[in-house]
C-alpha cells in the first residue's frame, strides 16, 4: 500500500463512510453528507489510498469554524489558536503500517504552515481505547482535560508545536 497523502475528493465519500463508520465507536458515525460538509469547512481533509478506495482518513479544523462539536467547542474556549483534528481512521486490514502516523506527519506539518500553536484531538476514555490514548502520547499529545459527551468519557489532548 503506497502511503501517499492525497486531499479527500466527492469520489472517496461512499468508501469514506464505510470506512468511518467500521470504526465506531471510537469515532462517530457519519453520512455521505457529513463528509462533503467537512470537504466546505475543514482545513484539512486527507486521505491514504486510491480514489473511490481510501484505507485512511484524517480530517482536521482550526478555530472560528462552525462546527457543532462540544469537544471542538471545548479546545475553542480553551485556546485562541489549534488546529482540532476530529478523527482519524485506517482500515481494519492496514493497522499497525504506519498510516497514522504518516497522517499525523502530514497533520503536524500542516499547523506549522497555517502557524498555529498547538494540535488538538481526543480520545475516548469510555468506551476504552487505550490503543489511541498511546498513539497520541508516543506522538507528543499531553492530556489537558476530560468531559462527558453523551455516553462517552473524553480525554482531551494537545501538542504544542515548535515555533
């Protein structure tokens, strides 16, 4: 599997939602719709595999987007200035190839050039996902909160990025 970074197009979305909703409940479940709302607004928008055939996905917004997400919300009333990843997804058959973090890479570099401070993400701490919140340490996120949302417990993380 090549482990080119493209930018998500219309094509991927049918495959996106697939992929996405294969994950729940470490992620939301998402329509067709969703993601082309996320295509309008997102400042990053980033896919791993061929058109119609993504085997990854990362979608990330800076602060001021309209966007109804309490936890999205939270880093806003927390931070003058992020770059909020809002999920990121590999295919159950592409785990453990290093997906993630050649997105978090491709995340990393892109706060650098909008000059944003800091990366922002969570992780639910129930239901566990312990895989994740180790991901995201090894990566350099520190936990800076929690919160309820709904029926899941969050462990809300940043990394702050070299100037």
């Amino acid at each position: 599997m090549t482990q080119d970074i493209r930018d998500a197009e219309p094509g991927d979305y049918e495959a996106l939602v697939l992929l996405n909703n294969a994950a729940v409940p470490a992620v939301n479940a998402l329509t067709v719709a969703d993601f082309a709302d996320f295509a309008a607004q997102a400042d990053l928008f980033r896919v791993v595999g061929p058109l119609g055939d993504p085997q990854a996905v990362l979608i990330a917004l800076r602060q001021g987007r309209v966007y109804d997400s309490l936890n999205y919300r939270w880093f806003e009333r927390t931070y003058d200035s992020f770059l909020y990843v809002d999920r990121v997804v590999v295919s159950e058959s592409q785990r453990g190839k290093g997906l993630g973090a050649v997105l978090y890479e491709d995340f990393a570099g892109a706060g650098r050039r909008l000059g944003v401070p800091r990366l922002t993400c969570e992780v639910n701490l129930d239901p566990p996902n312990p895989g994740s919140v180790r991901f995201h340490e090894r990566l350099g996120f520190r936990p800076v909160g929690t919160q309820q949302v709904g029926s899941k417990q969050v462990q809300l993380m940043a990394r702050e990025l070299a100037t």
